[in-house]
C-alpha cells in the first residue's frame, strides 16, 4: 500500500466569515491528529502542503502552523528538503513514552484518588461501564473510545492542571499504539478492562498508594502487549526515527 499520497477529507465550505489563522490551524490539525492516531493515515506517509491548503481551502501559512502542531504533539516529522512525513512507529519510540507515561499515570492516579468528588467519579463510573459493554459486544472502536475517555477522566480528577497539560501530549503519542494494539489483540482489551477496573477501585476507595500502584503495573502490562502488537504489525521499523531518511 502506497503512502505517498494522503486523502484529507473535503471540507464544504460555509459562507466566508473570518477565522484567525490559530483557529484555522487548530481545527485543522485536530482532524489530521485523529487520522494519524486511527491509521488512516500511515506512519511514514508523506503529508503534502499543497494539497492539504486545498483540500481545506486553506493558505500556506495555517498549514504551516498545523505542521507545526503535530511536530509538537510528536505526530509529524519535518526535515529540509524531505517535507513533513507522519513519525514512523517503532520499539524505540514505544519505549520512550511508556517510560514516561508509567509513571505519569501513576502520578494522576494517586492525586485523583486524594481529589476525588462526586462528578469525577461518576464520570469515572460511567466509562468503565461502557468499556464492559463495549467488551462484552466486541465492539472495540467504542471499546477504545471509552478507554481513552476513562483515562482522561482520572486526569481530570487529579485536579492537577500541570499535570493534565503533560500527560496530554505524552497520550497523543500512545494512541496509536494503543489503537493498534486494540485491533489485533483481545488480550488488550480484556487487560485493559480488568487494570482500569483495579485502578477505578483504588481511586474510589480514595486509596492514593494503591492507585498509583496499579495503574503503574498496568502501564506496565499494557506496554508488553503493545510491543508485541507492534512487532507483528507492518508498521514496525526497528532503530533511531530520528536517522531516517525519506524518499521523496
């Protein structure tokens, strides 16, 4: 399957109402991020300036900031004379963000369970009973997307906005991964379902030790399972992404 080309969709365009080029871009970027993360477009696929600027009916200069907000998020690769490309995954990059995100997570559960109050823990409650619904009808694309909502919801209870700041750009970087372990093993949804739950009650007993605890094992655990989704994927590269070299 050929990369080289990326299809954005086609955006109808409304009346003409003026945007400041940060809004633009920000929109903009959001949708190619949730391409990136959902495989739709491949790690290692060019993304071409022009041809984004005209599918969105954009200028240069907001596409350029766009490039720049996935650059940040870790998502694009920019480089002289090579062009923006999606980050190639590999076991390196897997590694580096699990490092950081084990104890991150471990951090956001401790704090949530010592800020707990009611709204965050409904929310909490409430997306870990869609995960076992999800579970139970095989259903992983709404499985993943109450996954990621449960651990955005122990962010969120953490009350601790520094922290939700770091481990959002840390996350966007594991979805893939985590996207892709999802499709190919159901040992990753029945860990993740049973490690959310064992964190859920931690959290909920306002045990802080034994939160950060078990949300560290399952970072932990989910790491193995991603690694090895990886390795059987064709989106695997071995080595330094940093070294890599394009084709144009």
């Amino acid at each position: 399957m050929s990369t080289d080309n990326v299809i954005v969709p086609a955006v109808r365009r409304r009346k003409p109402t003026y945007m400041a080029p940060s809004l633009i871009a920000t929109e903009i970027a959001q949708i190619l991020s949730d391409q990136i993360v959902y495989l739709q477009i491949a790690p290692g696929a060019r993304i071409h300036e022009e041809e984004v600027g005209e599918n969105f009916g954009v200028s240069r200069s907001p596409v350029r900031e766009v490039f720049r907000m996935l650059e940040a998020d870790g998502l694009v690769i920019r480089a002289a004379r090579k062009g923006v490309r999606v980050t190639p995954m590999s076991r390196r990059d897997l590694d580096e963000v699990y490092a950081c995100r084990s104890g991150l997570e471990g951090v956001a559960a401790a704090q949530a369970a010592r800020h707990l109050d009611k709204k965050a823990q409904k929310t909490i409650e409430a997306n870990l009973a869609a995960m076992k619904k999800a579970f139970k009808a095989n259903d992983v694309p709404t499985f993943f997307k109450y996954n990621v909502a449960f651990t955005r919801s122990i962010h969120v209870a953490s009350q601790n906005q520094t922290l939700i700041r770091v481990v959002a750009g840390i996350e966007k970087q594991a979805l893939r991964y985590r996207y892709l372990a999802h499709l190919q093993s159901k040992e990753m949804l029945s860990m993740s379902l049973e490690g959310h739950g064992e964190v859920a009650e931690a959290v909920i007993a306002r045990d802080a030790t034994l939160a950060r605890r078990r949300a560290e094992q399952l970072m932990r655990r989910a790491h193995g399972v991603l690694a090895r989704a990886l390795e059987q994927s064709a989106y695997a590269i071995a080595g330094d992404t940093d070294s890599l070299t394009f084709e144009s």
